[in-house]
C-alpha cells in the first residue's frame, strides 16, 4: 500500500529522494518547512508520517529539528543516510558555454563553489535546489543552470552538463523517518535508539549518565547538547545509542532513570547505515 509522507521541500529534492529510498511505494507530501512537515506527519488523517533531515556530515545538526522532534507526537521509525550529489544541470541543447549564472540554494552554492569559482559565472541564491531545477525548465532558459540532482533533471528534463561538482565527496545527510506514536509498530531486528534527557546540572551529573551507557556494553554514537528554552543557561541532550539487544537497551534505560529528569524515548529503530 503506498505510504503518503510529508517531506521539506519541492519535487526532485533530496527529502524525496530519502523517502524513495526508504519506502517502497510512496506518495509525497510537499512543504515549505519542517514546522508543516511535523504538523501533517502528525496528522493522521493527511498523512503516514514525514521524513525530515536531522544531521548533514559537513554542516552539522539541524537544532531547531530536534526541538520540533521534541514538542511533536511523533516516534522514530529509521533513518536513511544519502549521499548528497550536486549535479550542474541546464536544459537540453545548451551548453557549458552558454551559461551565464547558476541558481540553486545558498547550501548548494556553497557546495561545489571550488568548481563555480572556475568559471565566470553570476551565482543566484534560491529557496531550494529543485525549484531551481524546476524554474529553468518551465521558463527554458538558455543561459542559467541549476545546480541540484538528478532525479531533479529526470523531473524536469534537464540535462547533466556536469556531474557531481560538489567539492567534497564525503558529504551524508542523515534523515529520520517518523511516524505518529500511535501507528508506530515495534521494529524487528531493531538496534538503535534516540532519547532525550535533562540532568539536574550538578556537578558530574551527566557523566554518571554516560557512565551507565558505558557499563551497559552501548555505543553513544551521538549526543547533541540543546538550550531548554526559558531557563538559565541549562541544557536537555539528545543521544544516539546503539546496541545489540532490545534487553541491553532497556536495562541501561532502567539504569538511567534515576540519574535524569524528563526522560523520552524518541524511536527504536534500525541503524541506516
């Protein structure tokens, strides 16, 4: 049965390549934000669930996500690592000397601009790659390209003057996959989890608490420090946490609880990677 999911962004963006790859059939649901994107996963009646990005290996966590993540309804059912491929792209029968500028986001930009700063060529900043892709299609431009993917140029029938001209080839963006808590099935096989925690600041109180993690024989693959809005200066964390058994997990929750305040469970899911 085809899943409709909410994701941020225009048709041909990566948040739809993520969904593809996680889904097997799947319907997207465009938004303009990640706000509207956790407001209709939310939403049982419009949607199944969202994809939403979290974390990018070159420009770090997404904060504001993770306090969406927060206030939300919604659990962690997987994440979907995708490597993230910027593809120079301008209608067909043009070519790389007829390009005066190249439009696509400020990310993207900035990208690949060790290969734009080659080239002579006026750098326009927009809202999203694959409305980019998208504009010079619909207007058949004859001298702008668009920087974006290629399932953006297969969209929009563009062609790849240049492939994969970002300057790091290393470049990952983590995707969490979500769904309302009350449709979220238990995850066979599962071996992650992301959970959320506040100590009560004293002195050494959050290395007791990795301390148990440690003793429990679990890999604190991530732990994200967030300001709590409306306090002095203190801190809620967020952690990754792999394991090799549901049991594992659980006694070291059990051995936690005591040590923290305001203790959630995000997700138990299955690692992406």
């Amino acid at each position: 049965m085809k899943k409709k999911i909410a994701i941020q962004g225009f048709e041909g963006s990566f948040h739809q390549l993520a969904a593809q790859q996680f889904f097997a059939d799947v319907e997207v649901i465009y938004c303009s934000t990640f706000r509207e994107v956790v407001k209709i996963a939310a939403d049982k009646k419009e949607s199944d669930g969202g994809v939403m990005a979290i974390e990018n290996s070159i420009a770090g966590s997404i904060l504001p996500n993770y306090n969406l993540l927060q206030k939300s309804n919604l659990k962690i059912i997987g994440e979907v690592f995708l490597q993230i491929k910027q593809n120079l792209l301008a209608n067909p029968e043009i070519k790389l000397e007829d390009i005066r500028e190249v439009h696509s986001h400020p990310m993207a930009l900035l990208q690949c601009i060790d290969y734009l700063e080659k080239h002579n060529w006026k750098l326009i900043e927009t809202e999203d790659t694959a409305l980019s892709a998208k504009h010079i299609h619909q207007h058949r431009s004859k001298h702008i390209a668009a920087i974006a993917s290629r399932l953006a140029a297969d969209l929009f029938q563009l062609n790849v003057l240049v492939p994969n001209i970002h300057t790091l080839k290393n470049n990952y963006t983590r995707f969490l996959v979500l769904q309302h808590a009350d449709k979220a099935d238990q995850i066979a096989n599962a071996d992650k989890a992301s959970l959320m925690f506040n100590t009560d600041h004293s002195k050494g109180s959050l290395a007791k608490v990795l301390t148990k993690i440690a003793e429990g024989n679990i890999n604190l693959s991530k732990l994200q420090s967030m300001p709590i809005p409306g306090s002095d200066w203190k801190y809620s964390f967020h952690a990754d946490l792999e394991f090799e058994s549901l049991k594992q997990f659980d006694n070291v929750i059990e051995n936690i609880k005591p040590l923290t305040e305001d203790l959630k469970v995000y997700g138990i899911y299955k690692n992406g990677r």
